[in-house]
C-alpha cells in the first residue's frame, strides 16, 4: 500500500502556495520562540556568538530540535538500557564507516530497533521531566537510532554549554524548549498540517510492515517532526543565505529517487560519488534541470538516494573552491543533510522535493519525485 505522507501541492497543480505559506509562517514561529528564548541568560546567546549573523537562527533551530525531539523520544529514551544502546550506536558507526558490511548490518539494525528502540512510538505520549541527566538519555537514543546523527552534534554541544550553567538555568531552558514544542505542534498543525494529513494513515496502516526493518524509525516518525523540518529548512536557508550567494560556482544535488525511468533502465553515468545525467528521456526532472543548469550556470549531480544527499556529497575539489551547494531532499531528511552540509563548511541552500515517493522507504517500485522549479530559481537568485 502507498500513502504519500506529505505533498506540497495538497490537490494543486504546483507548490506554489506551500512557499507561500511556510515563509510566512516560518517568521511566526519565529517571533513565538523569541518570547520563549528571551527570559533565557544572556549567556544562552553569548554561546551561539560563534555563529555570526546567523546566531538567532541556529539558537531557534536547536531550541525547536530540543523540545520537539524531548517530546516525541523522551519517553522512549528513558526505557533504553545501556547495554541495547551502546550496541545500536556501535551498529551505526559501523554502517556509516563500512559501505561492504552494510547489508548485514541493516539486518541486525532492523530487528534491534524494532525490539529496543519502541518503533510505535507514535502512540506515546509520555515525556521525562527536564533535567541535565535526562538530556543525557536523550542523546543517547538518538544515537542509537542512528537517524539524528547531526542532530545529536547539536544537542550535546548544547548539553555541553547548559553544564556550565547553573542548574535551575539548565532546567529552565530544556522546561522553555519543552513548552515551545508543545505550541509548535498545535501551531503547525492548524497552519502547515494541511500538507501532512497523510502521516497518521500511514503510521497507523503501513509503518508496522516496516518493523524488523532498519529504517523502522525513519519511516516513523512523528507529524511534528515533518513541520519541524519544513520550519527549519527555512530558518537555514535564512541562516545561511548570504554566504551562498557569495559563493561563485552553484552545484544541484538531486535524489535518485527524481528519476523517471527505474534504475535499470536509466542511462545516467555512474561515478564515484554521484550520477552524471546523459539525457536519456525528456520528460524527466533531472535531465530538464540538467538542461536549465547549462542555461543558468549551475552543475548538476545526481546521488543514489535522497538519505544521501549529504553523506555522499562530491568532494569540493571536484568543482573548485567557493561552491554553493542547493540540497534537494525529502522533508525528514532537510535539517540532518543542511546541518551535514553547514558542518562541512559548504554554504548551502535546500528545496523539499514536492512529495515523497522512494523505491527504499516509501513506495514498492518507486515513484517519481519532482521539485518546484520556480522555487530553484528564487534560490539561485535567477527570477526576473
């Protein structure tokens, strides 16, 4: 069975009017959480200095992670013993470092995730009070999942910083972030929800068939989280707008999953990081962006699967120093690929591809995906 979790066109031709709606309330979550990070100690903004002009940014982002995540996996975290812990974030670091043993050990993944790491999770409402110990449990789960590697960087160079601070100003923080989160998912669900309306049919009907799997916890993730990450791929943007700009080569990174043709029938060249389109069919996305690359002055690189984006990005050497990169992706893999992209020093931008539709994660046979143009060309500063 498919169900398209999310789609930016919700029943419209295009997704014209999903930017639309997200910009405008992406600035609205972004005055809310300025009232809730304002009681915090001027220290909380001192610590985020290192970010330069994009230090309001990245504090909301990890604000918004912080309470969002607590919410949805606290629960679950505090039930994980160490010992199925420590073994599932061994099991990850193998994956991430080993391409040959992957396949046995998204086999062993599979079947540890579904037995300690509670993949109906959905159906849990139950969160651990804030506390510094608490956050540390935290962490580890992400970790062990395996899924919020950039994430977890974030959170404990955080968790790192609030240990410098006095305890009723550690607790306070986590306790704000909780409560943010707790207004974003009503929030976002009256204001963006209409493009998630799918994500609990599918929760419910088809996520148990991906138990014993090794994305069990990717596929499951929680509503919010999808807001959360079209929230944050426009805080980032932001963020990290000017310095892209700047840059003086543009590369596109496209999932293969925006293919027309299926894998075996696709004539695109494989390297060794990417896939290099030969233009095989007209009436695909990638060999038409392709075409508009040659056209405005950007490359284009196709990468085997969208979770890819940015563990295989090319090496920079390959297109010259000063790059911009515009990552595409699905929605629950925007903030890991951007934050990837921004720890690798890479000025990078993000467009949401308009649905998702993978042969891996969402669809048995795959089904093509494709990314609002206009959007692409606002990004790359080319509309008249």
């Amino acid at each position: 069975m498919y169900i398209m979790t999310y789609s930016l066109r919700e029943k419209q031709i295009n997704s014209n009017q999903y930017y639309n709606n997200i910009t405008v309330y992406t600035k609205q979550v972004v005055i809310k959480a300025e009232e809730f990070l304002r009681p915090l100690p001027e220290t909380v903004m001192e610590f985020y200095s290192t970010e330069g002009k994009a230090a309001k940014e990245f504090a909301i982002l990890d604000f918004m992670i912080l309470g969002i995540l607590w919410k949805v996996y606290s629960g679950n975290a505090g039930r994980l013993n160490e010992i199925p812990g420590t073994m599932l974030t061994m099991l990850s670091n193998l994956r991430n470092n080993n391409s040959k043993i992957k396949p046995c050990i998204d086999f062993l993944k599979g079947i540890m995730s579904t037995i300690f790491l509670s993949p109906n999770r959905y159906n849990n409402t139950i969160s651990i009070k804030p506390s510094m110990d608490n956050l540390g449990r935290l962490t580890t789960w992400l970790k062990a999942t395996g899924e919020f590697n950039q994430e977890v960087k974030r959170l404990e160079r955080l968790k790192d910083f609030l240990m410098t601070l006095p305890k009723k100003d550690s607790v306070n923080l986590i306790a704000s972030a909780i409560n943010f989160a707790t207004w974003f998912e009503s929030s976002s669900k009256e204001n963006i929800g209409i493009y998630t309306e799918s994500v609990e049919r599918y929760l419910n009907e088809v996520h148990p068939k991906r138990y014993w799997h090794e994305d069990v916890i990717f596929c499951g993730r929680r509503r919010v989280e999808y807001h959360l990450n079209m929230v944050g791929a426009e805080i980032m943007n932001k963020a990290l707008r000017e310095s892209f700009l700047k840059t003086d080569k543009k590369l596109l990174l496209l999932p293969g999953c925006m293919r027309l043709l299926p894998e075996f029938k696709c004539k695109a060249k494989k390297g060794n990081t990417s896939i290099k389109c030969v233009g095989c069919s007209n009436g695909c996305q990638v060999n038409q962006l392709t075409k508009m690359g040659k056209e405005n002055n950007f490359k284009v690189a196709v990468v085997p699967h969208e979770s890819s984006i940015a563990a295989a990005i090319p090496d920079k050497r390959i297109y010259g120093k000063n790059v911009g990169v515009i990552g595409v992706a699905c929605v629950l893999n925007l903030i890991s690929g951007g934050l990837k992209l921004k720890e690798m020093g890479i000025p990078a931008q993000c467009v949401l591809l308009d649905y998702s539709g993978c042969k891996r994660h969402w669809h048995d046979e795959g089904v093509p995906t494709c990314i609002n143009i206009e959007k692409l060309l606002t990004i790359l500063d080319k509309t008249k």
